[in-house]
C-alpha cells in the first residue's frame, strides 16, 4: 500500500501479468470525501490503456470529491514506470513497492 496526501492506494495482480506489454491490475484508492466520511473507488485497468487510466481518475476524482487531475497525478506515482514495475514484480525478490528499489528512489527521492 502507498499513501499519497490523505489518499492510500493499493494495486493487485502486478505479478500475474506476463508480459510488460500487458499490466492488467487491481487498484483501490482509499480516502476521506468532502465530508470527511470514507470513500474508495476499485477497479480492473489495463495501465497501458490511457482510456483505461482517466477513466479511473475521473471516477475515483468523483467518489473522493477531489480534482482529477490530483488522482492522475498520483497514477503516475503510484505505477511510476511500467516496464519497471513489471520486471520488479517478476524477479522473485519481493514487492515492487519495496524502499529500496530502485524505480521507488526516482519516484521518491530521499530529501
């Protein structure tokens, strides 16, 4: 699980996929509405599919009452580089996610 902001993302069904081609995943986003209640959007995407990805942004944008923009931009945090992930997922070391990977430090650079 990531947090971006008050926002906690979760993706699913990295490793499954066989070819960096083709990233189908699960991803929940989890966070507070306007009116400070719950609110999460999960959905099936193929990342390689911009349709796919807005798609998400938008709806999820919706059910969190926040901007699109701010949920596609966490998009390209959350999945940073796809070919990265893919070979990170595979290589049987453990979760993409992991501090110490190297696609993580460019995403996250230690301030």
């Amino acid at each position: 699980m990531i947090w971006l902001g008050d926002r906690e993302y979760r993706v699913r069904g990295l490793a499954q996929n066989t070819s960096p081609k083709m990233l189908k995943v699960n991803l929940r986003v989890l966070g507070s509405n306007a009116h400070g209640d719950m609110a999460l959007h999960v959905d099936t995407l193929e990342m390689s599919s911009s349709r796919q990805r807005m798609a998400f942004s938008k709806q999820a944008a919706e059910e969190l009452h926040c901007k699109e923009s701010v949920i596609h931009g966490d998009l390209g945090k959350v999945l940073i580089d796809k070919d990265r992930a893919w070979k990170s997922a595979t290589h049987g070391r453990g979760p993409w996610w992991n501090g110490g990977a190297t696609h993580m430090n460019h995403a996250y650079p230690k301030k």
